[in-house]
C-alpha cells in the first residue's frame, strides 16, 4: 500500500540518500514509528526520524552522515547497535534489525540481530509498528503486519502481542500506553488496559528518572487529568506517586463531608494547562494539595480542616522529587514556593486589600508572582458560576492592585536602598548584629508603606535607628 502524503514527506535529502545507500548495500531499511505514525494521523512531521536497517544499522548511519554531511558527528552506541547524527535540526537515528529477550530484573534487553518480522514483533504497540519503505523496490511502501493504520483510525492502543508479556518484558511500555492515551487522544485496548492491572508491580523495576519523563510529557499535554485517572484505575499511581493517591475520597463525620482532593487536583492542572507551559508551575499544579492528607482533620462546631498544609506539602516535595530522581535545585525551590504560598492570594482576595499586604506578597513571592496568581484562578473549581465569577473577579483586583503598588514602590526585585557597607561606613563601625537590625527595620518600613523605597526615605530610618542603638555617628 502507498500513501500520496507519506511518499511527500519521503521525497527529502535524508531519504534519498538513505536509498541510495541502502540500494548499493542491498539492505533493506525502513522509517518506521512516530515520524509514521504522525504522518498518518496529520500531525506535522516530527524530528526525530528512526531508521530500522535490516542489517548493520551503524554502518548505514556512518555512510549516510558523510555523504550529508552534518555539523555534528555521528554518535555510536555499540551496545545496542545504534547510531544517530543531527542534520536540519532532524534527529536521525539507525538501528539494526533485532530480537530481544528479557529477565525478570531488568527493563533492559538481550539482543540479537532479526529479521524485520522479528524487529517488528519487539514494539510497543501497533501504531508504532508501521514502517515505510525506503529501498528503490519498496520506495514509499507501507509495512503494516498488526494492522496499525486500522487502530490509528479507531484512535486504539494496543499491544502487537500477547500484553501481559510486551508489559512483563517491559513495564516502562505501560507507562507509555497511558502516555499515548493522554497525548493522542486515544482508549487503550481492553485486553491491554487488563494486561496493564496485571503486571503493575513491574513498575518497580523502572527508574525514577525514566518514570519521571513519561509523568512530564503527560504534565504536558493539554488535558493531563486523563492520564492521571487512567494511572489511578490501574494502581500504578499509587506505586509512583501515593501522595496523590491519598488524596483520594470523602469522609463524612457528623453529615460534615469534605470535598475529594485528588479529582480536585486534576481538575486543577487541567484548569492551569491553557495558561501556562511552564512544566514546573504544572508539577506544582499536581501537588499544591498533597499537605492534605496529612494535615486532615476533625473538629465538632468546625468541621473537616486541612491546617498547614500548604507547608507540609511544600516539605513532601523534596522527597517526591527525589523519589522520582527531578532535579533538587532551583526548579524543585520553585515548586516548594508556589505550593507554600499557594494560599496567600486567596486570602488576600477575600478582604479589603491593603498596599502593605501587597507588598508582602510582591516581596516574598518576588518574580514568581504571576505564576503564583495563575495557580490561584486554577484552583477555582467551583461549579457556583456566580461564585466562580466573584472569586475570579477578586484575582483581577490583586492582580491590579498588584501593578499599582509595584509601579509606585518596586517591591519586585527589592534591593535595600542602604547597603550594609553604607551602614558600616556611615557609623565608622564594623561587621555586627545591628546592621542587621538597621537593614530589617528598613524593609519593615518600606513594606508596611511608613517610608518610600528610595535612598533619602532610608537613610533617615538608618540614622534614627543608628542613635536609638547609641552607634557613634561619623559627622560628615
């Protein structure tokens, strides 16, 4: 079978020469994945391209770089019998032919060289299976043995073999059921999704970080509540990520209920994705509520309360991070922040504002936040759309508010207007405890509006202060 656009997308540089290469070498090679696979479904072509040579895949890969002759060289990967180089911004990647077997410790392969039929047994799922050829005698053919185009067309995941073993070989693939599901759209296959219940315990073998980048390009898809409700039903978040998980259900004590925290949560981050593709303000997103489960109470005349939990889930995310091998830097400070102030603007959005609760929030959540207030009008869930309109109405006053007091104080960014070394030299004193003191009682004043945030306003707080300490001042 020959599709008119696949023959399109083929008629390039990289795929003539491909065949020209492959024709003098008599090997057979095909494209074959998502670059197929995205053709197929109308998608723009991809850059990455992966090449399955029925033979030495980087021997082709070294014969095709120098004729295209790319910036980069090509890099070999011998243990897997891989190659690949850059070329237009295009990752270009050729692998032999091969078989592979498994043990039950290890997500990693023992591979022999195969044939197609064998190369084409070892995918994932049968949209992924679809190759098209690239020799002179198949040139644009369409190779399709599990019947991939009909499940693209019935928007299916589903395994080329028997599930339990494509899952139990390895269960990172489970992962990527859900992932594809998300991103594509589509319902995974019966006997896969059971196939995915059956052999959850696998997981366990898969790194955190190979976890961690399927859960990423879920975060990143425009509606990522469908994966984490697909993750949940089959029990592999609770393997994963039990502090989601946790969050799962309604108690009723004395007729008081509280609402479920977990579908709450992703209703959130699907409410955050059209505003943002910050995939960091996203995570946070996931888990501003994970303090929840923890911090859940009950108290007569009160009712259910979650006190803290802004700061207990703020603390949690060092170890999911870490759980899950994310970075422990800036990134992760980023999360812990948004999620410990995640209640500072609604707070503020239910009273009477005043300048100085502004700058506070300016000061403390300094270029963040935006983002912050982002999360705040997410976290909006209500289906009251009288009240959804009130408590987004009272965001667009912070976030006025907000404009206001920064343009007239410069709260975001706050430098000191008084260096410590200016204390020090004014005083003639040397390093010590009160240009602390000096240096506090400034930012107090600015941030309670006493003073203006300029050097003048500064300095007369700085000597005021200076003899109430009985600092000795350096007449000039």
């Amino acid at each position: 079978m020959i599709n008119n656009k696949i023959l399109k997308a083929i008629n390039n540089n990289i795929f003539e020469t491909i065949k020209k290469h492959s024709d003098e070498l008599n090997i057979e090679c095909y494209v074959i994945g998502g670059y197929v696979r995205d053709l197929l479904l109308n998608k723009s072509a991809p850059k990455d391209i992966d090449v399955l040579v029925i033979g030495n895949g980087i021997e082709m890969a070294k014969k095709v770089s120098n004729e295209l002759n790319p910036k980069e060289k090509v890099k070999v990967f011998k243990n897997f019998g891989t190659a690949m180089f850059k070329f237009n911004n295009i990752e270009v990647e050729f692998v032999g032919s091969r078989k592979e077997s498994y043990n039950q410790s290890s997500r990693n392969p023992i591979v022999k060289l195969g044939t197609l039929e064998d190369d084409l047994n070892r995918r994932d799922f049968t949209i992924n299976a679809i190759g098209v050829g690239l020799n002179s005698k198949n040139w644009g053919k369409l190779i399709d043995n599990f019947n991939g185009i009909e499940d693209l067309k019935n928007g299916l995941i589903k395994t080329p073999l028997d599930p339990l073993k494509t899952f139990s070989d390895d269960p990172l693939r489970m992962l990527r059921a859900i992932r594809f599901s998300c991103q594509l759209n589509f319902k995974i296959h019966t006997d896969s999704l059971n196939g995915i219940i059956s052999e959850k315990d696998r997981i366990k073998i898969i790194s955190g970080e190979r976890i961690a980048d399927e859960l990423n390009k879920i975060i990143m898809t425009q509606k990522p509540s469908t994966g984490f409700k697909i993750l949940e039903s089959t029990g592999i978040l609770k393997l994963i990520l039990p502090e989601l998980t946790a969050l799962k259900g309604i108690d009723e004590i004395d007729g008081q209920k509280h609402k479920d925290n977990f579908y709450h949560t992703l209703e959130v981050l699907d409410n955050i994705c059209p505003n943002t593709n910050n995939i960091w303000l996203r995570w946070a997103a996931l888990l501003h509520d994970v303090g929840k489960a923890p911090t859940k109470r009950f108290a007569k005349n009160i009712g259910w309360t979650f006190h803290g939990h802004e700061l207990k889930g703020s603390k949690m995310v060092y170890n999911i991070f870490k759980r899950l091998n994310m970075p422990l830097n800036n990134k992760m400070k980023y999360v812990q922040k948004i999620i410990f102030m995640s209640s500072r603007p609604i707070v503020l959005s239910n009273n009477n504002i005043s300048d100085s609760a502004i700058r506070r929030l300016i000061y403390d959540a300094q270029q963040d936040v935006d983002d912050l207030l982002t999360l705040c009008e997410a976290d909006i869930t209500t289906k009251n759309l009288q009240r959804f309109r009130k408590y987004l109405n009272n965001f667009k006053m912070v976030r006025t508010k907000i404009v206001e007091v920064e343009k007239r104080d410069h709260i975001r960014n706050f430098q000191p207007p008084i260096s410590g070394e200016e204390i020090m030299s004014y005083f003639n004193i040397n390093p010590g405890k009160e240009i602390g003191v000096i240096k506090e009682l400034i930012k107090e004043s600015i941030l309670d509006g006493e003073i203006k945030n300029d050097y003048e306003s500064a300095k007369l707080i700085m000597i005021k202060k200076g003899k109430a300490l009985g600092l000795i001042k350096n007449e000039k």
